[in-house]
C-alpha cells in the first residue's frame, strides 16, 4: 500500500480534470488513472463538488506544503516572536511522505463525509472494487465506510505544525462549497489543530479563497 503516490495521483488528476462530475465517467477515470479503481473513487468523490477552482492549485503533496509553508510566511510578518516551522518540515521526505499522506487522505475523506459526499452507494462501489492493490481498497473501504474523526485527524497531526496546517488545506479544498456542515468541520478541525484565526485566513488565501 503507497498512500503517498496515491494522494499525488488523486491530486494532480482532480487538477487536469477540474470540472464538473456530471462530464466524468468512472470508466474514462480508471483509464486516465492506470485502472487504479482506488484513486478513481477518489476523483470521481472529489469533482462531485460544484465549485473545484481551489483544487487546481494542489496537484500533488509537495504542492500542497509549498502552500501551506507560503501561508506561514505570510503569518508570521504578522507574528515576529512567534516560532515557525523549518522549511524542510514543510516538504515531503521517504521518511514522513507515507504518514503525512495517509494523514491528508484520512482528512480528506472525513471533510467529504461531513457533507454527505460518501453515501452508501459510493460505500458500496468501493467495497465491490476489485485491482492489484487489495490492501489500498480495503483500507479506503474502512475509512469510507467509518471516517476518520477530528479528534482522530488531531491525534494523528500531534504537534507537527507543517502537518497541521496542510491536513486544514486538505479539508479546505474539499469544503469548497462552504455549506453549513462544512463551516462548522473546519471551524472545529482548525481549533482542535491549534490554528489560530490568522493563519487559517494566510492558509485560505493560498488557496485563492
């Protein structure tokens, strides 16, 4: 199971296909994917959402940390006394890719869960699934089938503050609508990720919002 090249892949092909769902078929999606059923899933979830402009700009987990680093920037201007993350924690490595990714997917499909975007049909296609990765399936499968808290998100985060603030960018472009449920789980994850008001509007703008 490689949950680093799958999120790259579900990132970067969101990004080439930034349209609405309704011109997407799942079949044109495995093949754009390499019949990857899981990423396809993925995609297909994603570009449900009536507005995708904010998943553009994140093709893949380093793009996703350059944002999030860009933000932190422009935080402490604001901040001076306050300490900021290395640069380097910012960027993935063989040695955190694969935790910070699972961590980002577990965020991504908890954001997507709490606005209905993972219904019993779409439980029902990945658990049907079948390709050459059967540990990546059926890892999704749980998590879609019992999304990840955010209390669970904040245990996994712990004090990386990189990490902290890329899993709120991860939620963010999938809350692109902004309906109520999706206000109240960013307001929610954002504090129990010990964001304060400042940074989450820098790491928001990042994402053209």
């Amino acid at each position: 199971m490689n949950l680093n090249s799958l999120l790259n892949l579900v990132l970067n092909s969101v990004q080439k296909n930034n349209t609405p769902a309704a011109g997407v078929n799942n079949g044109g999606l495995l093949g754009s994917l390499g019949g990857s059923a899981v990423a396809a899933s993925l995609v297909s979830m994603l570009l449900k959402k009536k507005n995708t402009g904010s998943l553009a700009k994140v093709g893949s987990l380093a793009a996703l940390g350059m944002l999030a680093y860009q933000a932190y920037q422009g935080w402490q201007k604001n901040n001076p006394t306050k300490p900021m993350p290395l640069k380097s924690d910012f960027e993935p490595n063989e040695t955190k890719a694969e935790e910070q990714s699972r961590v980002l997917l577990r965020t991504m499909i908890a954001a997507a869960a709490s606005d209905g975007l993972i219904d019993e049909n779409e439980k029902q296609l990945i658990s049907n699934e079948s390709g050459d990765d059967p540990a990546t399936l059926r890892w999704l499968a749980a998590e879609y089938a019992n999304p990840a808290s955010i209390a669970d998100i904040a245990q996994a985060v712990g004090n990386d503050r990189a990490l902290a603030s890329g899993a709120y960018l991860a939620a963010r472009v999938v809350c692109d609508d902004m309906s109520r449920k999706e206000i109240v789980f960013l307001a929610q994850l954002a504090e129990a990720l010990n964001l304060d008001e400042e940074l989450v509007e820098k790491l928001e703008q990042q994402l053209g919002l």
